[in-house]
C-alpha cells in the first residue's frame, strides 16, 4: 500500500566508495549496505528517488568558513605531510583522517540534506530522507568526531528560510554538540540531544544544564543519559519531552538525526535499545505531521546500521517490512539468522527511576521558561543557492532518474572492501 506521505529520498553510490582507512570505526560502505536493503524490501518503489547535487563550496560556506572549506578541497593523502600546521588547526588527524575523495564525500553527503530541505521547503514532499547525512560533530572551521561537514546545520539553515522555527532532535549515543553549538544564540532553532553523558565519553558535553544563552536561552535541551538505557525507559522520556518540546515550541519543520550508534552491541556504543526501541522514536515524530528531515549519523556495527535505517525507511512509508532479510549482494553480512530484527542488549542500566525523573523536571522547567511560541520577523525568502551547473555528468536534483539510470547508480565494483570487517578492533592512539 502506497503511504499517504510524499516522500524522497537521496542516495549517490559513490558516498559508500571511499574509506577512512583500516582499523578506521567509520565505514561509509555501511550506506551502500543499507541502500541494497532498502531495495531488496522494494521500498525504492514507494518513494521518489533522487540523486543528490554535489554541494557547492559557496553553499558549504554559508555555515563554514572559505578557509576550511578551501582547505578540506586542496588537501590529499599524498600531500598531507606538507601541511602540519594546517591538518592541527583543522583538527585532521587520527579520527578525521585525509582520504582519497574526502571532499567529494563531503559534497555529496551535504548535497543530499540540502536538497532535501529544499524539496520540503517547495513542498515537494512531506518526509525527506538522506541516510548518508547526520554528521553532527563538524563545526565552523574543524572536523571533529569522523565529521567534516556540518549537513544538519546547512540543512536547518536552507529550511529557515522558509520556516520562522526548526526542532532539530538528534537520539545518536553522542551528544549532537555542533548542531548544538551552531544555534546556541537563537531562538529560531530549538535543538534536542539525547545521548550518553560522562565516563569523558566523547565529546564531552551536553550537560543537562547547558540550556542555551542569550535569545537562545532555554532552546538547547539536553537528555544525558548514563550506560545501558533500555527501550523502555527511552522511549517514555522521549514522548514526553519530544510533545512537550512540540506543543510549545510549534515548529515549522523538524530534522530528525537517527544515528544508529544508540543500538545495542554498537562497536561504540553503550545503550541497549532495539532497532524497535530506535524506530519508535521515528514512528512518534512522524505523527506530528510536520515536514520532516530525517538523517543518519553515528553507527559502528555496519550491518546492524543498515537493519535500523532499513527498517525505519519502512516506518516512514507506514509499511511493515518481514523480519526474514531477502537475498541482496551483502546477505553474508546478515548470517546466522538473516532477521531485520535486533534485540535489546543486556548492559547493566545505569539509569535509575530518580535520575531519569530529575532529568524529566528539569527539562520540563526549562519549557516552562518559553511562555509561548517565539515571535520571529519573518524576512524576504532568499533564493534557493543554486549555481548553474554545466557538467553533465551533474543532474538536476529534482529530475526523476529513469530505472536503467537509478540501476547503474546502485553498486560500484569497488564498493566492498574485502576483509575490513566490524570484528577488526578500533586502536585509537590519541
């Protein structure tokens, strides 16, 4: 059954090609995993499908600044050790290493959010979805935490052109601190992090009572959980604060970030939800029925990534998906059992009764202090920032790809790396 929802949905092949290297948590190969999911479940065919633009230097500056941005551009594997003061000041290095096509990836990932606030803002589709974007970590001039790009910020920014308020609500393990940070000052965007909190657990921040300052105050809320947060206690702290947020916030559109890295078993992790317990965060945010942005993120274990995203692409078509995974090239990925399905994790949960109710009063007081919805001046809509493009090999983000073109763009023989598996140990030298 067709879902009454509009929705598009991004994908490039070319963003699961590249790798940050062996040993290397990040693999985006997890994107191409997900995507021959999504096809496997037919889901391709009750969404629009689209081919994101490559990001523009000028567009990725209207949150970075040029100097990075130039320099994310020049930089190479095979240069990188003429450029020591430039790869600290940038913070390259260890977890955001130089790679081969670093800024194409950036380009595409970045494209894909902008293209998708930009059809929501058009009214093109109700639910957009770019499971490749999410990288939450990257600020105004630095990588940080396996990102380099802001997507999400450039993402709000395109739809603050047309809408006066945007929640923005991340439920990655980590706090989603550059989104955070980017509107820390205003109003015009209310961002909700809900994540692990202490232990130094990167990247340190979202404390409970970092709220926001100046016309921001009180429009940054933070949820810190501690290790082994279950689906049921999660997801009841999350309907509360989310309708809450909802109601007092009325905001125009929503970015959901869906990092993955919040299930059980994540090779970073440390809560215990299923993929049911995550879905149902998507599931609720959706009934509001706001023009919703929703993106990937974090997610260490690749396959049990591509469980989760496939699985939540279902729940935004309102169709239920068969736990029996169907063949796809990565099948081998999904053995013993080959189940959509993963379960909730058994580390102890750190969270009491009493800390996750402190949280609750606290948040909730917080809300209390925005007597009613901001008033904000709308200005002038600015043109979308769209710069002519004459390579052909470039097409129009809003043009439909015929089957034979979307079926070239699937899969690249270079796609899967041999050997570089989830069981390899992360060292991290730092």
């Amino acid at each position: 059954m067709r879902s009454k929802d509009r929705i598009s949905y991004f994908y490039d092949g070319d963003v699961g090609n590249v790798y940050f290297g062996p040993n290397h948590p990040m693999k985006p190969h997890r994107l191409c995993m997900t995507h021959h999911l999504v096809l496997a479940y037919g889901l391709h065919n009750k969404m629009e499908i689209y081919r994101p633009h490559k990001a523009y230097p000028m567009e990725l500056a209207q949150f970075h600044t040029p100097e990075y941005i130039e320099f994310l551009h020049r930089i190479k594997p095979d240069t990188q050790n003429l450029f020591e003061t430039e790869l600290k000041r940038y913070n390259l290095g260890e977890d955001c290493p130089v790679f081969d096509n670093l800024f194409e990836f950036c380009q595409i990932y970045a494209g894909g959010t902008i293209d998708a606030a930009r059809r929501l803002n058009n009214q093109l589709c109700d639910i957009a979805i770019n499971w490749s974007g999410g990288l939450h970590h990257a600020k105004k001039c630095e990588a940080s935490g396996f990102c380099y790009i802001n997507d999400l910020v450039l993402g709000i920014l395109e739809l603050l052109k047309y809408h006066s308020r945007v929640l923005y609500i991340d439920i990655d393990v980590h706090h989603g601190d550059g989104v955070e940070e980017a509107f820390y000052f205003t109003d015009r965007v209310m961002t909700v992090s809900f994540h692990k909190y202490g232990d130094k657990f990167f990247p340190g921040t979202g404390d409970m009572k970092d709220v926001g300052e100046r016309d921001g105050k009180f429009y940054a809320i933070n949820v810190p959980f501690k290790d082994g947060i279950d689906d049921s206690s999660f997801t009841r702290l999350f309907r509360t604060v989310i309708s809450k947020v909802v109601e007092t916030y009325i905001p125009g559109a929503i970015v959901l970030q869906c990092g993955a890295d919040s299930l059980a078993g994540d090779r970073l992790g440390c809560f215990n939800l299923s993929i049911d317990g995550h879905a149902e965060c998507v599931r609720f945010v959706k009934k509001f029925n706001i023009p919703l942005l929703v993106t990937g993120g974090g997610g260490y274990t690749k396959e049990n990534v591509a469980r989760c995203w496939t699985y939540e692409t279902g729940v935004l078509l309102d169709t239920e998906l068969p736990n029996d995974i169907p063949d796809n090239d990565y099948i081998k990925y999904f053995g013993p059992d080959y189940s959509l399905k993963i379960p909730g994790g058994h580390i102890e949960n750190m969270n009491s009764k009493s800390y996750l109710g402190t949280i609750q009063t606290h948040v909730l007081e917080s809300l209390r202090c925005i007597q009613h919805a901001p008033s904000v001046q709308l200005q002038e809509v600015p043109p979308d920032f769209y710069i002519p493009d004459f390579d052909e090999d470039e097409r129009n983000p809003d043009e439909r790809l015929d089957q034979h073109t979307q079926d070239k763009q699937i899969q690249r023989d270079d796609e899967y790396y041999e050997g570089d598996n989830d069981n390899d140990q992360f060292v991290d030298d730092a």
